[in-house]
C-alpha cells in the first residue's frame, strides 16, 4: 500500500528543499542523486524536482553544469553575470567564479555575427591546485 505524503508542498517549499539538498551535497549531484536525497521531505515526484530545480536556476540560485550533467547551488546569489565554473577531473571539486570580460568578449563576438545565443555554458575542465600539487609530488 502506498502512502500518501501528509501534506503538498508549496513551490517555494519545494524551491528551498531543493536548495538545501544542494548545499548540502557541496558538489555537484545528477538530478537522480538528488531525487533520491530528497525522499522523505515530500518532494518525490522526479517531475517535481524538475522543476524546482528550473525554477531555482532562473533565479540564479543554482546552475546546471552541461560537461557533468550535473547541478550545483550558486556560490554568489547576487551575481549578474553568466557563472563560469572551473571544474576538477581528479576530485571532483568546482570553483564558480565571475568573468565578465569573458561573457563580454562572446557577446559582443555573438552580436557582430549576428548570431542569436540561446545558452552560454563556461566550464574549465582540468585539475585543481591541490590536485595538480599531488600529481606533481607523486612524480
Ligand atoms: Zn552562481
Ligand atoms: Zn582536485
């Protein structure tokens, strides 16, 4: 017999479970790794979880790593640029930071080919400092 979740969840309920999910992963969690945090807060339904999680992105409260299919709580909740991330192969670790010479430089390269941007993902992929250190060390 299946159970019924006492109660609905508002969207902005569901909006901050999902935040909070995120955070508290400190990485960057699949959309599945993240139904299955959330089981028992009444947010199950994946459709849900969806689209908060849209929702939450819009807002700029979290962002959608494209290389990892993957999704992470935003570092800087003020932020009005476009995040560029610097993600590590070795451990997994993601630095969001803020480039706005960079998102300059493609809009204006985008508006000169009169090109049309849908979506602009910027993601380094490489090895952290700490990483590279260890790589180095081992030889
Ligand atoms: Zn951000
Ligand atoms: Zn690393």
């Amino acid at each position: 017999m299946q159970q019924k979740p006492t109660k609905r969840r508002s969207a902005a309920d569901q909006d901050k479970i999902i935040v909070a999910a995120l955070r508290d992963a400190g990485r960057p969690v699949s959309a599945y790794e993240l139904i299955d945090q959330v089981k028992g807060t009444g947010v199950t339904a994946p459709p849900t979880v969806y689209r908060a999680l849209q929702r939450l992105i819009d807002d700029g409260l979290a962002h959608r790593l494209e290389s990892l299919n993957a999704f992470v709580a935003c570092n800087h909740p003020h932020h009005a640029n476009k995040a560029v991330f610097a993600i590590c192969d070795a451990c997994g670790a993601v630095t969001e930071f803020d480039s706005a010479s960079a998102i300059k430089a493609l809009q204006t390269w985008a508006k000169g080919a009169e090109f049309q941007v849908r979506s602009m993902t910027l993601e380094l992929r490489g090895k952290c400092k700490a990483c590279a250190a260890a790589g180095s060390a081992a030889g």
